[in-house]
C-alpha cells in the first residue's frame, strides 16, 4: 500500500494505492472503493467510497512530474545532515543502502541518551523550542496506542527493537522547503544541544519541563517566546 497523503513523497493531497499481483483482489479492490457498485445499480459487495477527485489526481500528476527534483534535493538534504553531524558523540543519521534505490524521504537520527548526555525528548524539546520541527517518527508503537494497548496488553520489552526505535529516533527537516543553510542551521543547533548535553536536560528536569506538554498547540508558542530551555 502507498500513501499519497500530502507529508508523502508522491503527493496528492490524500488517498493512496493498493497494488497487487492477484488478478481476483484487485478486482473485489476496484469494486470495493467505487461503494461495491458493478454496473449502474448493481451493488456486487461492501464497498467505501475511495474514488480519487480530479483536484488529487492533478497533484499527484505534478508530484510525479517533480519526482526526479524532489529525491535529488532530499538526496542532497540527507548528505549535508551525514556530514555536519558526523563525528557527533551520540548522534547517528541512519545511513541508506547504496545497493537499493532511495527517494531519501526520511532523515532519521538515532539518539543514544547515554552518550549524547541529553534525551531524544529534550533534544526534540529544544529543536521545537528553537521553531525547528523535528518528529518521534515513529513514536510511539502501533503497540502503544489504543485500541491496541488495551485489547491487546503487551508485556514490557516484548518488542525490543520497536521500542528502542521509538524512544530514540527523531526524523530532521527536509524537501524542497528545507535547503543548504537551514540544514546547516538545524546541524549547529544539534551540535549545540548534544555539547551541553547534560546542562540543557538539568535545566528542563529543574522546570519539570515535557515534551508531550510542550508538542501541545497552546503551550508551545508561550515557551518558546520565553526561551526557556537556552
Ligand atoms: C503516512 C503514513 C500513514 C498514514 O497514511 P494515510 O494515507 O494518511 O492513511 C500511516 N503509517 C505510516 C508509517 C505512514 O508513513
């Protein structure tokens, strides 16, 4: 399945795609986002209304006609980030595969608490701070949220390596909106924040300072403009 929701690559304002190489499927598929209809009043099925409009598919049309100009400017985005942040004690931009084709979409950095002196979360509570959007994608797990966490309890650690990823991932600003000098920007920043590490998180444990309380739409605007957090 492809998403085509407006924070995708490819771009339609929303909708996706379901592509399939069983001949049966996508034809209940087809049915199936079309309301089950199989002629002009004959319902064959359950069906949603899935239809594409004409306003999404043009867009989708111009996100394809860009897509080379796009995966080049997140290539280029994502090669600055490696770059400026190589050598931070801590910090790891995860690497793409050269032997896989990339569209570069994601710039994710690991988080290592231990080493950085500072948590994923106050990281992300500065760069915020500092009108810098960086996301806990994904945070947290399917696993975490309802309706799963209450009809299906997980004991701790039963997904370990989702819940590391979850706890120390943060995805970095990048497309076409982001160029050479807010990436540079945003690199200073992290350099900064993991050098004083240590100070940076006392001083927002001293104002019982969270991230979640920060992300919120009212709270973030007033503490931003108080510079609390530097
Ligand atoms: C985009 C995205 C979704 C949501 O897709 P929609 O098309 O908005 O429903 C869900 N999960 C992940 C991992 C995504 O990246």
């Amino acid at each position: 399945m492809f998403s085509f929701h407006a924070t995708k690559f490819c771009n339609a304002f929303e909708g996706g795609a379901i592509v399939t190489n069983d001949e049966d499927l996508a034809r209940t598929l087809r049915l199936m986002h079309n309301f089950g209809f199989a002629g002009y009043d004959t319902v064959v099925g359950l069906g949603i209304n899935g239809k594409m409009n004409e306003a999404s598919a043009a867009m989708g049309l111009t996100s394809l006609e860009s897509l080379d100009e796009f995966i080049a400017v997140n290539r280029r985005n994502y090669e600055q980030y490696r770059r400026e942040l190589a050598g931070v004690r801590g910090l790891r931009v995860l690497p793409f595969s050269d032997s896989e084709r990339q569209n570069y979409q994601y710039v994710a950095v690991d988080v290592d608490a231990v080493e950085c002196g500072i948590s994923r979360d106050d990281v992300a509570a500065v760069c915020w701070a500092e009108n810098v959007l960086v996301r806990r994608y994904f945070f947290p797990g399917c696993h975490r949220m309802e309706p799963y966490r209450s009809s299906r309890p997980v004991r701790e650690q039963v997904l370990p390596v989702t819940e590391r990823a979850a706890e120390q991932m943060l995805t970095l600003p990048t497309g076409t909106a982001v160029g050479p000098s807010e990436v540079a920007a945003v690199c200073e920043l992290l350099r900064f924040v993991v050098h004083r590490g240590p100070e940076i998180s006392a001083a927002l444990r001293k104002q019982a300072f969270d991230f979640q309380t920060f992300t919120n739409a009212d709270a973030a605007p007033a503490l931003a403009r108080e510079r609390v957090l530097v």
